[in-house]
C-alpha cells in the first residue's frame, strides 16, 4: 500500500465494493499503517473512544452505546469523538448520524460515509487492506493474542493448556487473533504482523467444550484481526529438577528468529496452581519495561551490592 493512501483513495477504491456514500469534509489526511503509528493501533476499527481510530466504524452497537446518555451524553460522546481527529467515520447498517454528528464532523473536517453493508463485514474488509503481506509468510501453531495493546503468540506443546490459557486471557478483557495456526507476514523490515486464517476466524477450540464462537460469546471487542507481533510466550511442561535448576533472578528469556526478525521470547513452565493468566500480562508488562530500559534483576543486584558496600 503506498505511503500517502489516504481517506479519499480508500473511498474511491472501495465505494462500489462496499457501497459506500459520502457526506462531510476531509478526505485528505494519510492512513497510518498499525506499525507507523506511535501507540501500534490498527488504523480502522469498532468505534472506540479511549484508544480511538483512524477511521471509526460505527455499527447498531455503537450507534446504541453514542445514544445511551440521552442528548446530553450524546454530545459529551461527539466532544471525545471528534477532539481525536478521526479522519473519518463509517456508519454501517444503513445508519445514519444525527444532525450534531453532522455538524461536528463538518467543523472538524472529518469525513463521514454510509453503507447498508454490516460493521463486521466493512471491519474485517478494510484490515485486509491495510495488513497486506510483505514477501513470504510463515504459518505457526499456537495462539496468538494481543495482551495489554501487544501482540503475543502463546506456543507449546498440543494439550499444554494454551486454548484455555487464551479463554482466561479472553475473559480479562484481552483479545484473540488467531487459535491453533496464526499467519505471520512482515509488514516492515523489522517487524512482523499476524492474522487469523479466514476459516478459523473467531473461533477456539477449549477442550470439554469444543469449538466457541468468541465473537458471538464476547462480543466484537474480543476479536482482533491481526497485530504486530511483539512477544512470544513458549509454555513448558517442568519437572521438580527444571524447576529447581532454573535460574531464579534471570527468568527463561531468549530470542526466535521469524522471517529474519528476531522477536523476544519467554519461556514460562506450567505448573498445578500457576496463574497462567497473571503470569502472561506479567510477562508482557514486564516486556515493556525492559523495552524502556528498565532490567529488575540488575536493579537488584544493584541494590544489594550497594547494601555490602554501606556495610
């Protein structure tokens, strides 16, 4: 995709498609790719007015929770709405905005469309847009997720426990990609995006239950069709003698190498009674610090040879 697509090219290329109709201003400002923007967000999505899109879909859904407060709470809505500076915003299901919207998208230069298509259909089109392959892809066994805004990818052994590992993750407000077979594709020089095969979208399989629909039990923000991947999660069985051999300050940290990037990978063992849930966000908070520069193991040998020498 070129580096000055923007909201009036997206239109002329997907207007017959998705039978799209335009209102309002804008049309000029350039479409973010998830991995050039600053916070990795996808560049189109559910309306969302605390990580807010590029271009915002508002579905029945949506259009409920912007009406919800009656006049008053809807126009507090339009204010965070439009001071993000979407650059544009879809209305699906043959919606249609109230005069407000129309007003404040005309004032911010935000350029309003229309399709009688549904909002998951207009979503999951529009992403395959903006996460077209680079080169080669590599399909891996596993879940991937995204954890705290970033990309995970849960591996292990069959039966290990990552389905269930996920549905927990899932339950605390997280959101799946892909179970049992994610397909990786570079999407930069060093960076690598996932997504979801289109047969298995949605769909987990948890052993006892079999096969769940996550977007019909969660809703749609439990489903995210792709991320860029930025951490891998390997789960493994460890016996008393791995456990106790393991090196205790240091973890189980290391690199794997997809398509020639290398991407950081934690090993963690899976155990009766571990919080595997707890252990996974850890390990991404974790993740972020070390990516800012902060090591704890080294801030606490720090602190204890500080302790010696005052000693």
């Amino acid at each position: 995709m070129p580096s000055n697509y923007t909201i009036r090219d997206l239109f002329d290329e997907f207007a017959s498609e998705l039978e799209l109709s335009w209102d309002g201003e804008g049309g000029e400002g350039n479409i973010l790719l998830d991995s050039e923007s600053p916070d990795g967000q996808q560049p189109v999505g559910p309306l969302n007015l605390i990580r807010p899109n590029q271009i915002q879909v508002v579905g029945p859904p949506e259009q409920q929770h912007l009406l919800y407060g009656g006049d008053t709470g809807y126009l507090e809505s339009l204010k965070t709405l439009f001071d993000s500076s979407p650059l544009a915003l879809i209305f699906t299901d043959g919606l249609q905005p109230k005069p407000a919207c129309l007003e404040s998208a005309k004032n911010s230069h935000t350029a309003l469309m229309f399709t009688p298509k549904g909002d998951n259909h207009v979503i999951h089109r529009l992403l395959e847009k903006f996460s077209l392959p680079v080169g080669e892809t590599l399909l891996l066994h596993g879940v991937y997720m995204e954890v705290l805004g970033k990309g995970v990818l849960l591996s292990g052994d069959p039966a290990i426990g990552k389905s269930e590992l996920a549905l927990a993750l899932i339950s605390r407000g997280h959101r799946l990609v892909a179970d049992d077979a994610t397909e990786f594709y570079k999407t930069g020089t060093n960076t690598l995006s996932g997504r979801c095969p289109k047969v298995l979208q949605d769909f987990l399989e948890v052993r006892g239950l079999g096969l769940i629909n996550v977007r019909a039990i969660f809703g749609n923000s439990a489903i995210k069709p792709n991320k860029q991947l930025h951490l891998i999660i390997d789960l493994l069985h460890f016996d008393d003698e791995k456990l106790e051999n393991m090196d205790r300050l240091e973890g189980c940290h290391s690199h794997r190498t997809l398509l020639g990037v290398d991407v950081p990978q934690t090993s963690l063992p899976v155990a009766a009674g571990r919080n595997l849930a707890i252990l996974v966000e850890t390990a991404v908070r974790q993740h972020l610090l070390k990516m800012d520069g902060y090591n704890a193991t080294q801030d606490f040998i720090e602190r204890q040879q500080n302790y010696i020498d005052q000693e």
